[in-house]
C-alpha cells in the first residue's frame, strides 16, 4: 500500500511530492508566520495548545522517512515541542530532532509566537487553519474570555478526511487546454543575488493602512495586487533591469475557490505577472490598469486548472518513478530551480488572517515571510485588522529596491512604516529526517 495515497492521516497532495526532495537552499520550503501576542508568552500553556490541536489536526502528526527509492510519510508517535525561538541565533531544522521529527515548527520568544512548516505538507491557506486552531487553543488554556464563532477548526468541530485530501485528484480523469496562456520570454534576474545557498537574508516589513491603498484601487478599477505587485516589479526594474527583458513574478493561485474543498494540503498553482519594457514610460495608474488586464487574461478556470493538473502529473511522476534516492533529489532540485528561475521572483499572497473578535484583544499583530532561497527578492502579501503587510526578503543589504517600493505607495497615497531585521532560515533536508 502506498500510505502516501492511500491513508487519510498520511496523505500529502501530488503536486507538494516536489518539496520533500528539496532544501531550503534550492527553494521556498519553510515559510514562516508569526503572532506578536498582547502578553508574555506562556511556553508551557503554548506546548499543551499544539498537543491539543493535533487532535483536532491528526493529519499533521507525521514524519518523513527515506526508502531507497524516496521520501514517505509515516506516523509520529512523539509528543510535539515547542522551541525557543529568536529567529536568528537558535536556528533549527524541520522534520529533525529538532522538532521532533514533526513538519512543523512551533516558537516563542517574549511575546511572539513563530510557527513554519515544511511545504510539503500545506500551502499558506491551509496551515493558517491549523495556526488558528493553536491560537484559539492557547488563548483558551491562558484562561482569556475567547469564544469560537465558527471561523476556527477548534475543539469544537470534528476532523475529516476531507482535510487532508489531495485536491489534484479531482483532475485526474479530465483534460485542459492551454489555449491563452501567456509564452512568457526571458525574465531580468539578478543574477549576482541568485542561487547563493544558505546566506542570511533581510526581511522588510512595509505595513499601512489597507483602507488607503484599497480606496485608491476602487478610484481606478483595480485590485491591491494589481498594484503591490509591479510597484516591487518597477523597483526591481529600475535597479536590475535588462534593456529588452521583462521582470517577471511568479504568483501562486489558490485553488479552493474553483475546486471548493475542505482540504489544508497544498492546492495552488502559478501564473505569471510581467513589468513589461514598455511600462517604464507609463504613469502608474496606466500599468496598474495593464496589470489588471493581464492578470484577468491569465486567471480563466480552464487556465488554472491547465497548470494545476500538469504541475501535479510531472511531480507525482517524479515521486513514483523507480530510480536511487540521490538521483531523485537531484532530478526534483532541478524541477523546482529551474521553474522558479525562469521567473525574475515569487510574490504571494495569503490574504487576511482572522481570528474571532473575542480574541483580538490578546493578539496585536501577524505577519508571515517567504524564504528566497535561489531567488534575490521573495514578498508576502498579509493583514491583519485594518493593516496589510508586504513582508520582502532579499539576499544583500541594498536596500533601494525596498525603498523604491515604499516611494511609489507615497506616490498613491498610502503611508507606509517600515522595519527591517535579519532572517535565517530554518533549515530542511530529507536526509537529516528520520533520525530520530
């Protein structure tokens, strides 16, 4: 029996296979969130919220074994931990001893709360259920007056196998056609910043006022995306640019909204996003309205789908195939580095984070980071309350691109705070999992 497929509590979706055989060097695969709390946190009460909410999420209580021939899967039978956490000094690695073989981590330090995953087992969607359901949980046996109003999957609800469902299967027996999407060219790259291992990054938080840039996109016909996006694309262009080339961002799409499903697991694909040569002589309001256009051009259901299901194939293809362990690894990092370098960066975005009102009083803010790993730039989109954040890692210390992002928010009349701080990635290779 392949547990993969087959056991609910084990099962992982065929495109996220791919995250297994990478490293936090070659791509994205431990993306971080982070709780800042009204209070000091209490790491005894922080331990027994996750070993709570494992219950309700028995699905996440799995670990990572090597066959000779791949990755998989099997139960935890240890209890989870929960790490001190400064996000620079004491650095981990997933899926270890560290964590106890578990794919997730869970830290403290004074008043925050850090937790990452491998992505292998969801995309940002769906651990932010699980975060919410620690949350709500520790708030709880902190002995807080919060109540669910159903917008967590606490206690109080019933785990499915649904949630852990592989959502590509529901494209397994149908057929898309690419008819329409973009044959994107070259991308400019920074190539002086790209593919350089396991060098510490710089974090920028950019956050305002949603109401700010969400009034001024109403004025023009336009989505926030739709702005952030080449605002990061222009700055980039300015500093990096090719004469000829576009820079292009990969965004990642989520799929529930097409496919309706209950499922944490990854279910996501990619678009492209071009900043055009042609843009640089434009107003902003112009590029913006091209943006717009571009992306209601690329985000056709048939479209989607096209990409989602042949993403999944080739990645399902690779995980089953019958070759060495080593030779597979190699074979995924190529996958992933050379699909991801086809793109000048990664912005995505995992939306608004909610809690029930009850709890906002405890909770004063959130944010989440995406790891650049080969790439030079990476940026989150979040909010939270009446804020949004642009989380944006880079690979050096320059700090114009940033800083031309911020110049063209003021431009539009949003204002922005900004603060910077250093990154060290949590650490994940397959081959130091199962140790334990």
């Amino acid at each position: 029996m392949d547990l993969l497929k087959d056991y609910p509590l084990l099962r992982t979706d065929s495109y996220a296979k791919i995250f297994l055989y990478n490293t936090h060097e070659t791509v994205a695969c431990v993306p971080r969130h982070t709780i800042r709390m009204r209070d000091k946190v209490k790491p005894d009460k922080l331990q027994q919220a996750v070993e709570e909410a494992l219950l309700r999420f028995p699905h996440m209580m799995l670990c990572v074994e090597a066959t000779d021939t791949a990755f998989r899967y099997r139960a935890n039978v240890l209890p989870p931990v929960v790490l001190p956490f400064d996000g620079v000094e004491k650095r981990y690695t997933i899926g270890s001893k560290d964590t106890h073989g578990y794919m997730f981590l869970v830290g403290y330090d004074d008043k925050t709360i850090t937790m990452e995953y491998q992505h292998s087992i969801s995309d940002g969607r769906g651990f932010e259920e699980f975060i919410r359901c620690v949350i709500f949980q520790y708030l709880t046996l902190c002995g807080y007056p919060v109540e669910n109003d159903g917008s967590v999957r606490g206690m109080d609800t019933r785990w499915s196998p649904e949630e852990s469902a592989d959502g590509y299967e529901q494209l397994a027996d149908q057929e898309f056609s690419p008819a329409g999407i973009w044959k994107k060219p070259e991308a400019s790259h920074a190539w002086e910043l790209t593919d350089i291992g396991d060098a510490p990054e710089i974090v920028t938080e950019v956050t305002f006022p949603f109401a700010q840039l969400h009034d001024y996109g109403k004025s023009i016909g336009v989505s926030p995306l739709s702005i952030v996006a080449p605002l990061l694309m222009r700055a980039f262009d300015h500093k990096f640019g090719e004469p000829d080339k576009p820079v292009i961002s990969q965004i990642p799409v989520d799929l529930r909204p097409l496919l309706p499903t209950a499922t944490t697991r990854y279910f996501i694909c990619f678009i492209d996003l071009p900043y055009l040569p042609e843009y640089r002589d434009l107003p902003l309001d112009e590029v913006f309205k091209r943006t717009k256009a571009f992306l209601n051009s690329q985000m056709e259901r048939e479209q989607l789908l096209y990409r989602a299901k042949a993403a999944s194939d080739r990645c399902r293809e690779l995980h089953e195939a019958d070759m060495p362990l080593a030779e597979k690894m190699v074979q995924g990092q190529k996958i992933c580095k050379d699909f991801v370098l086809e793109d000048s960066f990664l912005i995505t975005n995992v939306g608004r984070f909610k809690l029930p009102e009850s709890c906002m009083p405890y909770v004063v803010d959130y944010g989440a980071v995406l790891p650049c790993a080969v790439q030079p730039f990476a940026m989150l989109v979040s909010s939270f309350g009446d804020r949004m954040k642009l989380s944006v890692a880079q690979r050096d210390h320059d700090m114009e691109v940033v800083e031309m992002l911020c110049e063209g928010l003021h431009e539009i009349g949003v204002e922005t705070e900004t603060m910077s701080y250093p990154f060290r990635i949590t650490r994940y290779n397959g081959l130091e999992c199962g140790q334990l």
